[in-house]
C-alpha cells in the first residue's frame, strides 16, 4: 500500500464541548489507484485529508489516536521539517477553490516555477521553460503567453487545471483532490475529472478523490469509500457499488443521484441533516435517518462487517441492504 490510514481519530475543541469530526477512519489507496471518498458535508472527509497532508487547523484540531503510513512510514511520528519535505515532493493537494490557493500578485509562470527553484534548486530560465511544459501538460492553450498572467485572468476551469499542474509538479507518488470540480459548470467539471483522471493512469499516481457527488466518480475511481459522522459506513471496488449497496446509506447516496432514464420523477433524498459531532447518535449514527432502523441499531455499534474479502459494511443488517436491492 501507498497510503495507509489507520483507526484515525480527530477532534476538535470547541466552545460547546469537542467535535468528534473523524472516528476510527480506515481506508487505503494503492500506487496507480483512485480511491473515491463520499460523503455529505461535514462527515469529515477534509479533515482525514488535512491530517494525512500535515496541514490539520491544531489547535483546535487534535489527533487523538491512530497512524497515517505512507510507503511504510508513520507520518504522525515525523518532525514537522520532515513532513514539510514530504508534502509537495511525496503527496500533494487539489483544493475546490483555486482562486484562493493560487497566489494573485505572482504570474501562474512564476508560481509554477517556483515549485522547481525552491525544491530543485533550477535556474529561473529552466523553472519558467518547466512551467510552459506543465502548461502544455494541462492542456492550457498558448501556455507560452499565458505563463506571465496572473490567475484572475484564467477561467475557473484554467485555474484549476493550473492547480493540477502545481499538484503534479514534483512528481508526487499521492495526490488527494478535495471537491475539484465542485465549484465548475458542469461541463467544465467534466473536462477537468477526465484530465485528472488520464494524468493519474499515466503517472501511476495513487489518487484520493474526496467527492459529494456519486455521479462523477463511476468512470474514474476504483474503489468507493462512503463516510458517514466520521466513521467509514461503506468501502468496496466501484462495481459493487454500483450493482448493490450494503449500506442503507450508500443506498441512499446512490439513488439522490440525477437519472437520465427517469427525467420528471422526483429526485429521492436522504430524510433528516447529519449529526451534530458534539452528540453523535448511540449505536449507528445512521440510525435516527435510517428507513430500515430497529432496535439493535439504536444500541449496538455496528463494526465494519467483512461483506467480501474486498468489501466492508457497517450495518447490521448489510446482507438484507445487499439482497432487497434491485437498482
Ligand atoms: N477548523 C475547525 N474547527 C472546528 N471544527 C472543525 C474545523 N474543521 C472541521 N471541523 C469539524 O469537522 C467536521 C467535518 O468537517 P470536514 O472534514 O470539513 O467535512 P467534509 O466531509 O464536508 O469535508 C465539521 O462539520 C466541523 O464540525
Ligand atoms: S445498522 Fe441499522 S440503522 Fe445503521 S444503517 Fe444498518 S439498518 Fe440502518
Ligand atoms: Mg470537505
């Protein structure tokens, strides 16, 4: 394994009490594999990701427990100074909002360039002709004028593929895109997933794709994780998703997603918001949203059940989810 996490629990101080944001967290992508992380907001898919860059908000965050193994070394045991090195040369990472994460008074040339100044020690001349290159990678068109504008000049959708650029740039082993093309229009969303997607087979680029949207991850991912209040609910390869979930909730998920064969029809949505982290439900957090809820599930945890040797689910009754489906 590339990228191992391991029983990750986060936390955070707040003035009502501490929010449980990620709860015992497992999950792995392998060198040249995409793994899809989902979720509604707020069940702690950013902040497992900020604890494995080394980029976690502390205080008020917390890691109160578990490892993050990357090539085989914890993360959690490593002095900040090694961590730094590792973030942008070993892993790098792919905000939703570019505008934000590029600098506005340095050229898109110059901050490109800077990733090989700074960590390669190239001359400027060679930094700017790496930057054209990486341009031209991203399929920006007349990269070699474009390298001198700044990014408010770009379109949302050039901006972010100058952030896969940057992302690339040291040839990391691991990127993790949070919400990519979240904040695209739809089209632009698909262009930028299928560049990404085509740069991380060539690369053999171990990818996190952390995504609210099912709808954009069947033709990318792999495997599919499906987090719920912090905990995994659900992690399987993307075809057995896809034919049956074993989760009430992934069931859920799947079927909020917008069909073409079914225009007119109302879109089903999950009932009722995710928990509060102060006061995470007893028993399965899913419970109280749950349509097939009973007793037990109100008082018993569910473990992540093994479904098949590739696939896990945290219901108590999965094998009823798996059998009643008929998608
Ligand atoms: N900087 C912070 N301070 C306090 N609480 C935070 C902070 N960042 C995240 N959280 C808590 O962690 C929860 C999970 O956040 P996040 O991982 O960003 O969710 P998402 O799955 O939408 O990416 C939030 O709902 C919030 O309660
Ligand atoms: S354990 Fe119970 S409440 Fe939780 S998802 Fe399964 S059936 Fe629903
Ligand atoms: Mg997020």
């Amino acid at each position: 394994m590339l990228l191992e996490v391991r029983d990750l629990h986060v936390e955070f101080r707040t003035r009502d009490g501490v929010a449980k944001a990620v709860n015992g967290v497992t999950y792995g992508v392998d060198a040249g594999e995409t793994l899809a992380v989902l979720g509604e907001s707020g069940s702690g898919k950013s902040v497992t990701a900020q604890a494995i860059m080394g980029i976690l908000d502390m205080p008020p965050g917390r890691i109160a427990g578990g490892e993050i193994l990357f090539q085989g070394q914890d993360l959690l045991k490593l002095k900040e100074e090694e961590r730094r090195k590792i973030r942008g040369a070993g892993m790098a990472m792919i905000f939703q909002d570019a505008l934000s994460s590029l600098n506005p008074v340095l050229t898109v040339g110059d901050q490109l360039g800077e990733m090989f100044t700074v960590h390669r020690g190239m001359s400027r001349k060679d930094a700017r002709a790496k930057a054209v290159e990486l341009m031209d990678r991203v399929r920006i068109p007349a990269a070699k004028e474009r390298v001198r504008q700044y990014p408010h000049q770009f379109s949302g959708g050039m901006r972010q593929r100058i952030m896969i650029a940057m992302a690339l740039a040291l040839e990391p082993a691991l990127i993790i895109a949070d919400e990519p093309t979240t904040a695209l229009d739809v089209t632009v969303q698909a262009q930028v997933m299928d560049l990404l997607a085509e740069l991380q087979r060539e690369y053999r680029i171990g990818l996190i794709l952390i995504t609210h949207d099912l709808g954009v991850v069947a033709d990318v991912a792999d495997r599919i994780a499906v987090m719920y209040a912090g905990r995994i609910v659900e992690s399987a390869p993307v075809h057995d998703i896809y034919k049956a979930p074993a989760h009430p909730y992934t069931r859920g998920l799947l079927e909020s997603i917008p069909r073409l064969d079914q225009k007119g029809q109302e879109l089903y949505a999950i009932k009722g918001l995710p928990p509060n982290l102060l006061h995470i439900p007893p028993g399965c957090p899913f419970h109280p949203r749950c349509p097939m809820a009973r007793d037990v599930c109100r008082t018993d945890v569910p473990p992540l059940y093994e479904v098949s040797p590739t696939r896990g689910s945290a219901c108590h009754f999965w094998r009823e989810c798996l059998d009643d489906y008929d998608g």
